[in-house]
C-alpha cells in the first residue's frame, strides 16, 4: 500500500491547502467590500474618509471660534483680560491657557514613514483622545444656549463641532469592532477639570472654562485629523501621504 506522503506532490499540494487557508483567514478579519454601482464599495475606507473629513471640518471651526471670541462682544473683554494674565503667567489664566485634559492620552509621536505601531492600542488611544472631548463640548453647548448676547452663529459652530465630535468617535469605535472584533476596547475618558467652572453662575468661572476648551480644542483638532490620517495611512496605504494632507 502507498501512503498519500509518499506520492510525488502531497508536500506540495498540502502547502497550497495551508496557504489558502491561512489567506481566507486573513481575508475574513476584513469587513467586505459591499457591491455598488460602478465598483466596489469598501466600508472601513468610506467611514476613515467620512471621520478625516468631519476633523477637517472641526479644525477649520476651532480656528474661526477661537477668532471670534475675541472680538464678539459677549466675551472679547473675557478673554482679552485672561489672555493678559496668562502673558503675566498669573497662576489660574496661566494652567487654564496651557494646561489641556486631553494630554493624559498619549498620543504616540508618529510620521508617514514610522513603521512600528500596535495598530489596536493606536485605535483604542484614538478613542480615549476623541472621547475626552464628549463632556466639555456637550456642556459648552448647554451653556451657550443658556447665555446672554450669545451670537446665533457661535453657537452653531459649538453644536456643530460637537456632533463632529461625537460621529468621529463613532467612527472609530466601528472601525475597531470591524478590524478587531474580537477584542475588549478599553475606553478611559480624562476627566476635565473645568466641568463645574462651566457649569457655575459666575461669568468669569464660565470664561475660565471657555478660555482654557478653546485654546487646547484648536490644537486637539489638528492632532485628531493628524492621526485619523497616520490611521488611514496604516490601513490603506494607497490613500497616505501626501495625497490626502489637508
């Protein structure tokens, strides 16, 4: 009697068997490529553009928010007055004009050409960064609604950056779940410290608040589209740089 690994090509046609295994394996921890009229519709692709885009959107609104609070008549004397103690490093404007939440999540220092990432924990730390924002910005709007001479304008922007907000971290929970479905997400939102100086009925505690939201969300918002691309970059490469810097 023959054995089947004695004949000529078993080894051969058994490494073909575990190859195919092994790329269907692979191939099954991606989501699918949906069909559509005229091509194919890749779902983790579409959701990275949609949240990159939604960041672009929350960047140019921090910048422009951060402009007109200066010169709106409801708080230009606010944060004219707080900008000149921080310049003096008076202790209080000075934590509240430098010191950011959101910087408890470290962010890993990264470049189109670093190669060694843990693509799960980079997820997870993009997460817990989005995330920190959720209350601040949910409770800014709570409070500009409730404001006096607050411009209709300015409020629009805060609940527009808000919902960003929100719909970006939605994103990237989706994405993890999708590429990591099996694995725990490990959500641990920093506390910001400013919460109850927000939510007090004396104005300048309010403009502490607003002062310190505004100048750590207009770096945030640049940090966030920066990696939401190092993400897009890792997991689609035909979409990195320098195609889709802003």
């Amino acid at each position: 009697m023959v054995l089947p690994s004695s004949l000529p090509h078993f080894w051969a046609l058994l490494l073909v068997v575990v190859s195919n295994l092994l790329l269907w394996e692979k191939a099954t921890s991606i989501p699918a490529c949906e069909t559509k009229e005229g091509g194919c519709w890749d779902p983790l692709e579409e959701t990275l553009k949609s949240a990159i885009q939604r960041a672009k959107t929350n960047r140019k609104l921090a910048n422009e928010f951060y402009v007109e609070l200066y010169h709106n008549k409801f708080s230009a004397g606010q944060f004219a007055d707080l900008r000149s103690k921080l310049m003096m490093k008076e202790e209080v404007a000075f934590r509240a004009g430098t010191y950011c939440h959101s910087s408890l999540v470290k962010l890993p220092r990264l470049d189109k050409d670093s190669i060694v990432v843990d693509m799960e924990w980079y997820l997870t730390t993009m997460i817990n960064f989005v995330g920190s924002w959720v209350s601040p910005l949910y409770q800014l709007v709570i409070e500009l609604s409730a404001m006096e001479n607050v411009h209709e304008t300015t409020l629009s922007k805060a609940k527009e950056i808000e919902e960003n907000n929100r719909e970006i971290l939605d994103d990237l929970r989706w994405i993890f779940t999708q590429v990591y479905p099996t694995a725990e997400k490990k959500e641990e939102f920093p506390n910001w410290g400013y919460l109850s100086s927000l939510k007090s009925s004396s104005r300048s505690y309010k403009f502490l608040a607003m002062f310190n939201i505004f100048r750590c969300l207009r770096h945030d918002a640049q940090d966030i589209l920066f990696h939401l691309q190092m993400v897009e970059c890792r997991m689609i490469p035909d979409n990195c740089f320098p195609r889709n810097i802003p």
